[in-house]
C-alpha cells in the first residue's frame, strides 16, 4: 500500500508541474508550435484548382486531341478549349 502511495504522491507532483507552468508554457511557446512538415511551398498556386472535370471518350477522340494539344499537357489544352469555347459563345450572346 505504501507504494501505491508513493506512486500517487509522484504522480501528483508531475501534475502539478505542468498545472504550475512548465508544460503549458512550453506549449505556448513558438518553438512547440513548430513542426518541419510545413508542406510544399514551392507547389502552391495563386488560384487553386480543386473541382474534378471527369469524361470518357474514344481512344480515337483522345489520340485526335493529344495530337492537336502539340506536345502540351491534355489537361492544360482542354481547359484552354473549354475557356476559349465559352468565351465565344458569351460574346455571341
């Protein structure tokens, strides 16, 4: 029983370090705060794009657009297409 109480008495006076200061100072602290995963910073964009655009097609639709896309991403030319299209159809109306 005595060691139980030993134990206790211990862990009342850890308790009481952090209550007191010690570990609420430290994790108020900038260097606690810190952490070395702070992501990519060199792939963060001005506009960030998170809507999906998903679509099937013939493999010979998407050879004929690869071809036209001329050496570009087929993302970056479909977008190009699809801004240039409803652009052309906004200024006809």
């Amino acid at each position: 029983m005595n060691n139980d109480s030993d134990f206790d008495l211990a862990m009342q006076k850890i308790w009481a370090n952090g209550a007191n200061g010690t570990l609420a100072e430290k994790r108020k602290s900038d260097d606690f705060l810190q952490h070395g995963s702070t992501g990519n910073t060199n792939a963060s964009k001005e506009v960030t794009k998170s809507s999906v655009l998903t679509m099937r097609c013939t493999p010979s639709e998407k050879a004929k657009w690869v071809n036209a896309a001329k050496g570009q991403k087929l993302a970056k030319w479909v977008t190009t297409a699809l801004n240039d299209a409803a652009q052309k159809k906004s200024n006809r109306l």
